[in-house]
C-alpha cells in the first residue's frame, strides 16, 4: 500500500486528476488511519487527512455527481467521522453521502464492480458482499 500511496500522491502533487487514481488516493490516505501500520505495511503521514480532504473536494464533496465516490466517501466518514474534523458534522455528512449515492444509484454498488481495482477494489467489494454498506 505504501508505495501505491506515495506513487499517486506524488501524482496527485503533479496535478495529475485522474478519476480513478483519485479514488484509490481518498482511499490510501484514509488508510493511514483506518487500520494500523501493521496491516497497512504504511508509514505515519501527518499529512494524509489533508489529502483526503483535497480528493474529497476535488470530487466536489457531497454535492458530487459521482455515486461511487459518494458511497466510498459515505462510508470512510461514517466509520472515522472523528479524524475527518467535527465528529458530529461529519456523521451527518456521511449520512447524506450514503443518501445522495443511493439517489443517484439506486441499486447500489455490487462486489464486481470494485473487483479487480487494487486495495481499494479489495476493501470495497468485501464492504459491498458482507456488510451491505453501499446499498
């Protein structure tokens, strides 16, 4: 994961905006403090909340059309709201994430269609099968 990380935030720092990449950043960021470096292999970066909240808004927040980032988002706020600033706000903002994904898809995300997408394909496909999160 590491090395995933620091490959695509070096991107991100380039001003490379892939939407793809993008998605895996939100991802590898809040990772950092989502599970512990032993799992994650991935070294302290006091900076990764900040680059979280830069993808987050370059997606354009919860007013985004996009409804997979929406759902990822939703659920990275609902289970961390805490690190991510006010706790209050932002389990509120992880409640209109979710809402707003299912709005504009309603049937959810199934397991295949983060499959084959890396660590955050992983994630969120087994999310997706056993904990029902994203619909």
């Amino acid at each position: 994961m590491e090395g995933d990380y620091q490959k695509l935030l070096a991107g991100w720092i380039a001003g490379e905006r892939d939407r793809e990449n993008a998605l895996q950043l939100l991802f590898l960021a809040w990772m950092h403090w989502a599970d512990p470096p032993f799992v994650t292999k991935m070294s302290d970066d006091p900076q990764a909340p900040q680059i979280w909240h830069e993808v987050y808004d370059f997606f354009g927040g919860e007013w985004s059309c996009d409804a997979e980032f929406l759902a990822v988002a939703g659920l990275m706020a609902h289970l961390f709201p805490y690190v991510l600033g006010d706790e209050t706000v932002w389990s509120a903002t992880a409640q209109r994430l979710k809402a707003r994904s299912l709005a504009l898809q309603p049937d959810g995300f199934p397991a295949k269609l983060f499959e084959g997408r890396g660590d955050f394909g992983e994630y969120f496909a087994h999310q997706s099968r056993n904990i029902s999160t994203l619909d």
